[in-house]
C-alpha cells in the first residue's frame, strides 16, 4: 500500500500503524494466512511542501497462503 497521510494528534506513529495495518488487511484479503502475515518493507517519505504536516508511506505485508496452510479462508479453495 502506498497512500500519503495527513499527520493528526497520533502524529507520525499513527500514521505507520495505520499503514502497516492496511498493509496487513490488503494481504489477507489477497489469501495470506493471518497468522503468518507480517511487514517486509516500511518507507516513509516526509512531504515538506504540503502545508499541513504530511508524510507518504509505502508498506508491504506478506505472509504464507492460506491454502498452503490448510486453512481455506478464500472462497474456492480447499485445504489440501
């Protein structure tokens, strides 16, 4: 996921926890297995020339399939 993020009262934390929680959504919701998901890449681009305090953050989740775990979690797939 790649998205900028308007720093609030959370400020800078808040925004990688947002993004490292997305990250981890997007790569269950593409057939990782919970369990198994975590992040592999974390970058984080200050933008200075917005007028409000904001940084780009690009995160990266992966994890094992779920099928490949035994757990069919997608619709279709079966545990093998």
């Amino acid at each position: 996921m790649d998205r900028i993020f308007r720093l609030g009262p959370e400020g800078w934390q808040g925004a990688l926890d947002q993004a490292s929680n997305e990250a981890v959504e997007h790569a269950v919701a593409a057939g990782a297995d919970p369990g198994t998901v975590a992040i592999v890449e974390l970058a984080e681009i200050p933008l200075a020339y917005l007028t409000s305090p904001s940084v780009r953050i690009r995160a990266k989740a992966a994890g094992a399939a779920a099928w490949a775990s035994g757990r069919p979690d997608r619709p279709g797939r079966t545990g093998r």
